[in-house]
C-alpha cells in the first residue's frame, strides 16, 4: 500500500490532468484556441550577477543573453534558492523556501552512490505540473536532486526526456566517461581525468598545468545543447517544457581550444595547478570567460531554433543562475577580477547578497514590454506559481507552497510587494537570512561541526537601499527591526532530520 502522503500527492496531479483535459496539448491553426506558450528555462551554474554584459560584465561580452534582455524584462533583485547548488533547484522546483523545503543541502545520497539526496515520492514539482496540462517536459544539464532509480529521478519527478549529468559532483569534469541518456549511461569518448590529477613532483608549472591536457574528443555542454534543441525540433507542435540547467560555468575550468583562443593571452593569466581542489587549466581567466562566451553562443542557437520555426511569440525564455559565484580559493576562479559578484558581498556558499542575488531576465514576446526591468524582490520558489500563472493555469497551483506568483509584475501591472524573503542552509556553518523591504537580517554559526561550541552569532542587520554591498552592521541602531526579523527567522524554519541545523534545531524543541 502506498504511504498517505504518496497517495495523495497521485491524486492531485491526476485531478489536475482530468481538470485539462479539455485544453488540446497539439497547436493548432485556430485563432479562437490559444496555445499554451512554451517555457525555456535556461539555468546557469555558479553564474555570478555581474557574470554578463548586461549586468555589468565588461571583460567580455554575451550579445545573445544580452539580446533576450533587450527584447524582454530584467529582474534586478532576484534571489536563487539557495547560496549552493541542489536547496536552489529544490526551491525552483517545489516553490518551497530552503525552511520548508525538503532538499536543503548539497549532501550525497550515499558515500557510494551517484547522486545527491532525492526529493520525496510526494513533492509535487513544476515539471509534473506542467506535465499534467499537456506539456512536453525535458531536461538538459545537472539535475542533482536524486540518483537514477531513487525517487528523485528526474524520470520520477515529471521530466519525460532527461540528457546530463545526474550527480553535481560528477558535472566537475565537462569531460566526462559518460552522460545519463534517460535511463540508459551513454559512454563517450574520452579519457578518465581522474587518473591525470596527480603530476609529477618538482615538475616546472607549467608543464604540471599542462599535463592534463590530452586527447578528449566529446564536450558535454556541447552534447546537451544539440539534446535540448532537438528536443524543441520534436516537440514544435506541442507546448514544451525545457528545462536547460547547463553546468556552465561550474569549476572545473575546461572548454574547447577554439573558444579559449579568442582570450588566451589577454588577461595576464597564470596557470592554476590543481592545487585548490579540481582539474588544473594553464589559462584560468580565459577558459571562465571562453566558457560564459561559448554557452551565450549555444543560448544564441535557441533562440535562432525557437524563431524558425516561428515559435517566438509563444515561447517564454528565463535565463538566471542557480546561486553567486565561487570563492577565489577553489579551482583557479578569479571573481574579483571579473568582479562576478557586482558590487555585493559574499560569494558562494554565502547568504549575504553575493551568494544569493543572481541575474534574472524574462522574455515573452508582446506580452512584456522590451527593454524594462523591474526591482521587485523575487525568488526562486516563485517559479512555480508564475509559470503557471503566465501559461494561464494559475487555479493549479498547489495550496501552501512559499511562492508568490510574480506574473502580473512581468506583464506591466501593479502588484503589492513580497512580504520578505527567506533563505537558509545548513552548510558553510550554517546561516539564515530574511530581507523584508530594504531591510535584511543575517544570522550565522547556527550549525558549526561537532567538535565546535554551538554559540550562534548574534542577527546582523542592513539597509540595502543605503548599504547594498553589506558593508555596515546597523542592527545596533534598530533594534525593533531586528527584534521583528528575528521572529521571521525563527518562524520560517522547520526541522530536518535530513539536513539538520543545530542551533535552530535546539529552538524549535
């Protein structure tokens, strides 16, 4: 027998698709039937704010991502789920905030297994949402929220068409053995590079930074591109869901010769060695910057797709970024010199706003005006209840998820501001944050590692409106605001067994 919760979680996608049945999934010429538009949702991994041109990059440019923004709507102040990669697609993907959410970390499922924690049998996801309104639904990228077989396989959780990476840890090599092919481990040719991560002692730097340069012939975002455009290609006639999560431009640092040409030798590059954790790259700031060139090109080509076959007016595009970009100390990253986080403070792994606020920009042809922006505080776990909204489903979302549909912002009309925002993980010493107005509050060292004193810091707070970058502390100063965020920070979490935070733990008992 199947648990309650299970239960009801199959009766609730079955209504809705008995509730649709009625609206016919295949497109049709008829000008009294509207369509339901397509959704292309282009996610970007350890993408920082200021990582393209038009949000301030200046190092190189991202003309087709520029143009999507041009023709449609930027969202200044968007936060992505989480500071870390699997609680920001959970949050995406359940309209759940990282307190209420089941996936609230980045923690293996097993030592020995692939993948990383599943999401529940009875999550009710966007993908199986749209599924059950007569979408096609595809993923193309890292999934991270579930091995093969568990009942977090994007297989399970309403995708119908899945070509990546399942496990984050495994989208560390953009040559990998092989890639998830649905079901099936497509193997491909090249060489293992665990087995070139050790180089000889005492050998000159640049050699060792060259070593593992070797003959690898099938570059994995390349693969999942032509994947996600054939998908578009087979699915025309149908409203389409693409789900694109690319590991661009996710450490390590590879990408193929003839995009790092265009910057090799112009940023005064020295070789990072492996010496901070994943694969060694000679040019470190001109494969970042070939790898964010060569995916706008791959943006370029969907967007080229969508408009031959004349599917432009009825495709929304998203493009944003699951969380800030990293720290300087791994893998041969420089931020500072791209100045990838903005103005703001923090990096990955960080709730202050270089972690979390990340670009965002929507286009949908007549339906949002060309070249606006709007500055209303936006998060991830409102995905859900917007798409749904924008396809003019809204009667589907489902009761007491933690998004707030944003549609009526995109499309030009007046709508009252989020009441606050909510975000929290467990890892990097455990952290929470709640921004209300221009007001955010930060709590830190609420899950320090066993052998350490639990003394959790004490709510910081900042005025973003005057201090965007987090530099000044003013909680000193308000304390009835701080008295008031500090009710939201206690209120919004619930306990994990999962994903356990010691200090909030201990004050909800």
């Amino acid at each position: 027998m199947l648990p309650a919760s299970t239960n009801l979680r199959l009766c609730a996608v079955l209504l809705l698709a008995g509730l649709f049945v009625a609206c016919p999934a295949k497109r049709t010429a008829n000008a009294a039937e509207t369509p339901r538009p397509n959704i292309v949702f282009i996610l970007c991994d350890d993408l920082g704010y200021g990582d393209v041109g038009c949000f301030g990059q200046k190092r190189f440019r991202t003309p087709n991502i520029d143009r999507l923004a041009a023709e449609g709507m930027r969202l200044t102040v968007h936060y992505s789920g989480s500071a870390v990669c699997a609680p920001s697609r959970c949050a995406l993907m359940t309209g759940q905030h990282p307190g209420h959410g089941f996936i609230r970390g980045n923690r293996q499922y097993r030592p020995d297994s692939e993948g990383q924690w599943p999401l529940p049998a009875e999550e009710v996801t966007l993908a199986e949402l749209l599924k059950s309104l007569g979408y096609a639904t595809g993923a193309f990228g890292k999934w991270g929220l579930g091995p093969p077989a568990t009942a977090g396989d994007p297989l399970r959780q309403g995708i119908d068409r899945f070509f990546g990476y399942n496990c984050q840890a495994l989208a560390h090599n953009f040559y990998p053995t092989y890639l998830w092919d649905n079901a099936v481990r497509r193997t491909l040719d090249n060489p293992d590079f665990a087995a070139h991560q050790k180089f000889p002692d005492g050998a000159d730097p640049h050699a060792r930074a060259s070593y593992a340069r070797f003959t690898a012939k099938q570059y994995a975002p390349d693969l999942i591109s032509e994947q996600a455009r054939q998908f578009v290609r087979d699915h025309r006639d149908h409203p389409f869901f693409l789900y694109y999560p690319t590991t661009v431009p996710h450490l390590a640092l590879q990408v193929p010769d003839d995009s790092l040409a265009e910057f090799e030798g112009k940023f005064g590059d020295e070789p990072y060695l492996g010496d901070r954790g994943y694969l060694p790259q000679r040019t470190p700031r001109a494969a970042y910057a070939a790898m964010i060139t060569r995916l706008d090109q791959e943006i370029g080509r969907l967007i080229d797709l969508v408009e031959s076959l004349g599917l432009t007016e009825q495709t929304i595009f998203v493009f944003t970024s699951d969380n800030g970009p990293l720290d300087d100390r791994y893998g041969g990253t420089d931020s500072d010199f791209f100045r990838s986080a903005g103005d703001f403070r923090g990096r990955k792994g960080s709730l202050y706003e270089g972690g979390i606020r990340v670009p965002c920009i929507v286009r949908y042809p007549r339906r949002i005006v060309a070249g606006s922006e709007t500055a209303r505080i936006t998060g991830f776990e409102d995905w859900l209840p917007t798409c749904l909204d924008l396809v003019g489903a809204r009667d589907a979302t489902p009761r007491g998820i933690d998004g707030i549909s944003f549609g009526p912002t995109l499309l030009g009309q007046k709508q009252e501001p989020r009441p606050f925002l909510y975000r929290e993980i467990p890892e990097y010493g455990g952290q929470q944050c709640v921004r209300e107005g221009n007001w955010k509050a930060v709590r830190q060292k609420l899950h320090p590692g066993p052998k350490v004193p639990l003394a959790p810091g004490d709510v910081e707070l900042y005025d973003l409106e005057s201090d965007p970058s987090e530099s000044t502390d003013v909680a000193a100063k308000h304390p009835d605001v701080v008295a008031r965020l500090a009710k939201l920070l206690s209120g919004q979490h619930v306990k994990s067994e999962v994903f356990p935070m010691r200090a909030l733990d201990a004050e909800s008992e």
